[in-house]
C-alpha cells in the first residue's frame, strides 16, 4: 500500500500499523485475501493477535467492525483464506 501512493497524490486516508511485532487488538491493517481476490487490498480491524496468526474483522476504523471473524497470517499485511473472506 505504501509504494501505491506517488510523489504529488493524496495521501491514503487509512493509517495501517505494518510492523507484525507490534500489532495490538483495535489495530487497523491491510490485508490481503488468496485465490480470485488476490489483487485486491483489504482493510481489517484486528481482534486478536496470536505468535503466529491474527484474528480480524473487515473495517475501516470508522465505525464497528462488521462481517464474521477471519484467521489470517501474522505478517505485515495479514493473509486470509478466501473461504474465510467470502464466508
């Protein structure tokens, strides 16, 4: 998400936290999804964070979360399993 923006744009109105050694419940991430969703980014709100996932909602920060909860990896920008996403 970072590299998206050029020199000139808006900047992103989301503020994601990418450092996977930091995340906390509450934060906003940008997750990616596998299979026929994989360009496209997400926004997430995690829930729980584990040593080696994270448990988040679909997002924005703005308001509750809404949608079922998600497994994903913990790494900079979370993976979930399409059939997660698409539950």
């Amino acid at each position: 998400m970072k590299e998206m923006i050029k020199p000139g744009e808006e900047l992103c109105p989301f503020e994601f936290n990418f450092d996977e050694k930091t995340f906390k419940p509450g934060d906003m991430v940008s997750y990616r999804v596998t299979g026929s969703l994989a360009e496209m980014p997400f926004v997430g709100v995690l829930l729980e964070v584990h040593d080696d996932h994270v448990i988040l909602v679909h997002g924005d920060g703005y308001k509750d979360p809404e949608g079922f909860k998600m497994r994903g990896t913990r790494e900079s920008r979370p993976l979930v399993q399409e059939e997660e996403a698409l539950r």
